[in-house]
C-alpha cells in the first residue's frame, strides 16, 4: 500500500505540470485502498476499519494538497475538512442516481468505483469552493496598494510575439527583477502555461527563487554567480552566462557537469568574451566539465533608427553567425540567440533558435516610439492604493513636509496610501496626478516614504475609494509611458522600480 502511494506522488514530482492527471492517478490508487481495506474489514469491526480508512484519507489528501501548491497549514486543513464534509453528501446523490437508474451493480457493489467517485468529486468541488476562497483576486480588499495583472492580456501578448517569429525559434521568457515588477513566479507560471519553457534572470537567487516555487524549464543566469556558490547551479539545475575564459576555468575545476551559455562580445563592450577571441571560445568548448548548450549576444542599438547604428546591430548580429557557422562547422552543437524585444521588433530576420523577451510580455516597449503598430499588445500591470485620510485646508494653510503645498484656495487634500518606498518616483511630487472615481487628481506636496497627498477639491472622494495611479479609471487611462515621460526615464525603470511589498493580485 505504502508502495504505490508513493509511486503516484513521485509521478507527481516528476511532472507538476500535469497535476490533473496525477491527481486523477492517486485518485485511482486511494479508491484501490479503500476497497482493500473494506474487503480486509470483514475481518475487523466497523470501527477499526473506518479509523483505518480515515488515517488513509488524510495521509493521502495531504499529499495531494502538497503537490496542488498549497502551502498554508490553516488551507490545508480547511481543503481536507470540506471534502469530509462533502463525502457524505455524494455518498446519497450517487446512491440515489444508482436507484434511480438501476446502476446498483456498477456504483453500489463495486467498492472501486463507488470509492473512486465519492472521493474524487469530493475533492473536486473542495478544490473549486476553496479557490475562490483563497483567491489572489479578493486580497486587494484589505490591501493598502498593490499591482493588478491582466493575464488575459498577458496571453494575448505572447500570442502576437509568437505569430512574429518562424516555428523553429522560441521565446525566452525574461523575468530579472521580479519580472520587471510584475511578479516572477506569477509570470513564470503563466509563462509555462504557454508552453515557454527557457528563461532568463539576473542572479543566481533570482533562479533559485523560480526552483523552489516549482518552475520547470532551463533557467538561464545572466550575471556573475561566485564561485563559492557554484554547487547551487548543480544543485537547482541551473545554466551559467559565461563572460570570460578564466571564469570558465574555475567554472570547470568545480569539477562538476554544469551547463552554460557564452556570453559573446560583438561591441556593446559590457560584458563577454571577445568575439575576435575564437580560440578561447573555442576552447570553452573542450572543457570536460561545462556542457556549452547555447552562445548568444547582445545589440547596443537595436532601438535606434538612425542609419549608422543600424548598420552597426547588423554587423553585430552578423559577426556572431559567423562565430556559430565556424564552431557548428567543428561538430559542435548549441543554441543561437541574437535579439531581443527592440531586436525582433526592427531586425526579426535574426530571431535564431531564441528570441529573449522582457518588457514586451507586459505590453509595453522601453519607449513608446520602440513600438510600431503591427505590435497589438496589450498592457498588462495596473497600480492602485487607497484613499485614507481627508483634509479640508484653508487659505494659506500647508501641507506635507516643510509645508511644501500651500493651498490658494480652499481645498480638499486626501492622503493616499502609497509612497516612494513602494517605487513611486518621489519625482512625481507636484508634477504627476492619479485617478480618483474617474476624476484626475494632482498630486502635491513632498512624497513621503509611504503616503502622498493628491488635490481632491471637486472630486467625490471617501476614505477608503480607490486610486489608479497606472492603469485605467472610468474612460481616463495613466499608462506605464506617462510615468515615464513625467519622471524623464524608461518604462522598464519604472516598473521594475515597483517594491516587493506590493502585493501582485490577478486580475
């Protein structure tokens, strides 16, 4: 019995992504259980047979709640109580349908198939009654500020980047920096959801980060990861961006099989290995111990325009195919990646085995000329907090710090509940506005870490209302390019800005 429990949760382990199935296959085996220890109970009294069944239940509804992601000790209990609760109605509606039916001798007298279905549709409406119990898309109700994700938005992003590119290349998912602000598990999950299967961040803990929470797929480490941390690469399966020859020696004494990518230099002069260099990168290859799945490079220029530095990004992309021809020509065999999102949208000749896509997942370019109008993407990050304090001011009374807004008429200042310590740009004081019940409301005086105050004179506004500071709020839209504009920087600067204590709600 202990046997073929865990062999269904190893087929859990192995394959997360296909939970259903899984879930349906322990389903089988526990309705296998339990007919085993009804017929066993004819030995035993009633009592002992059902405590028996009832420790089975338990130990295996634990496990599957383990493996359906839910982490909470409080849902976990609540899950197994409330498909207790439903056994013993399922166990009169399928009696009856047997009645009514005359199904006695496939529901009632096989014990397999009554277990089968009593527990597996018990489970089934606790996991849909517990979903919407614990859903992402209630926590804004008590939150102070938080981000909205418009996931529909996010597919329907990915399926236009997809119809931009042939069906031999895919798309790496880029999700540094918490997935430019949006959430790098959420995005990831939604990113595997769509069938990508490669991404890259910027650290090793960033990867580490995507493991724990169970994202399948290669894992692609942008930055420098000490040596010292070498063995979390073996140990999470992750690949290493080798940017030197001596990096890639110490990489190799670690002594162990570690996959990387070669990060070669066609003339941003950042970070790589000198494309001119082909006998290092050469020899990168023959290292015993590193497992070269992929070389790639990056273009300084491939949002500009300008005649010179397109022919520049050219040159570039054309100096690492000839890197890649002369080292397939040599047996070696590897991944080519070359652009990413300004790269496919202006040079989409070069999308090779990978396109790396970052900012264009949310739906939105670095700069809003980047984009060019057969790209229909959606935006998908919304920003909002709370109203929670209202003042009335007279004339030539102040607020915030130093007094720095002095009101010239009498007005109506309400506090809002988020600051420059949830990634606002403290540029903003007296320079942006946000959107109160459809109405722009300007906002003044100094930011302060946690709060801002906004103008509200003329807007009917309640303590608690919603405020948008990105996103959209009856016809009135603030866009991610606003922000930018305002605070005279790039839209991946301003939302990756956005802090961790935000909470990520789905929309």
């Amino acid at each position: 019995m202990v046997l073929l429990l865990q062999s269904g949760v190893n087929l859990m382990k192995n394959n997360i992504s296909k939970k259903y199935l899984n879930t349906i296959t322990l389903l089988i085996i526990f309705s296998l259980f339990l007919t085993l220890v009804q017929i066993g109970g004819n030995s035993i009294s009633f009592n002992q047979t059902n405590i028996i069944l009832g420790l089975l239940a338990t130990l295996f509804l634990y496990q599957i709640i383990l493996f359906w992601g839910v982490k909470s000790y409080k849902q976990s209990f609540i899950l197994i109580l409330l498909t207790y609760l439903f056994i013993p109605f399922f166990i009169l509606f399928i009696t009856f349908i047997s009645k009514l039916f005359d199904l006695n001798d496939i529901f009632i007298s096989n014990s397999f198939n009554y277990n089968l279905i009593v527990f597996g549709l018990s489970f089934i409406c606790a996991d849909l009654i517990s979903k919407v119990k614990w859903s992402n898309n209630t926590c804004y109700q008590k939150s102070r500020a938080w981000v909205e994700l418009d996931m529909k938005a996010f597919d329907h992003n990915i399926n236009v980047l997809k119809s931009k590119i042939n069906n031999d290349c895919n798309i790496m998912g880029v999700i540094k920096a918490n997935a430019y602000g949006h959430g790098d598990v959420i995005i990831a999950k939604a990113l595997n959801k769509n069938g990508i299967r490669f991404f890259c961040v910027a650290t090793i803990f960033e990867a580490i980060k995507l493991r724990k929470d169970k994202i399948t797929g290669e894992i692609l480490i942008f930055g420098y990861t000490p040596p010292e941390l070498f063995y979390l690469l073996k140990k999470y399966d992750l690949t290493q961006s080798i940017m030197d020859y001596e990096y890639a020696i110490k990489l190799n004494d670690y002594n162990k099989n570690i996959k990387v990518h070669l990060a070669l230099d066609t003339g941003m002069h950042r970070v790589g290995i000198n494309c001119d260099n082909f006998d290092d990168i050469k020899a990168i290859f023959k290292l015993k111990k590193l497992k070269v799945k992929g070389i790639y490079t990056h273009l300084c220029a491939s949002d500009s325009q300008a005649l010179s530095d397109r022919k520049f990004s050219i040159d570039q992309c054309d100096k690492i195919i000839g890197i890649s021809d002369r080292l397939k020509e040599l047996n070696f065999k590897f991944k080519l990646h070359i652009i990413s999102t300004c790269g496919l949208i202006n040079y989409p000749d070069y999308a090779m085995d990978y396109v790396r896509i970052g900012i264009a997942l949310f739906g939105v370019t670095s700069k809003q000329d980047d984009m060019t109008p057969d790209y229909d993407l959606h935006p998908v990050l919304s920003l909002k907090a709370r109203v929670i304090s209202i003042k009335n001011l007279k004339v030539n009374e102040g607020a915030g710090y130093s007094w720095d807004f002095i009101a010239q008429k009498t007005s109506v200042i309400a506090t809002v509940s988020i600051g420059y310590a949830d990634g606002i740009s403290r540029s903003l004081s007296k320079n942006g506005y946000v959107l109160i019940n459809g109405k722009k409301a300007k906002i003044v005086g100094k930011m302060c870490m946690d709060l801002m105050l906004v103008d509200v004179s003329g807007i009917d506004v309640n303590i608690f209302d919603i405020v948008t500071l990105i996103g959209k709020d009856e016809g009135l839209q603030i866009s991610v390019y606003d922000i930018a504009n305002q605070t005279n920087t790039i839209t991946i600067e301003t939302v990756s800005a956005l802090s961790d204590r935000l909470e990520r709600v789905i929309k």
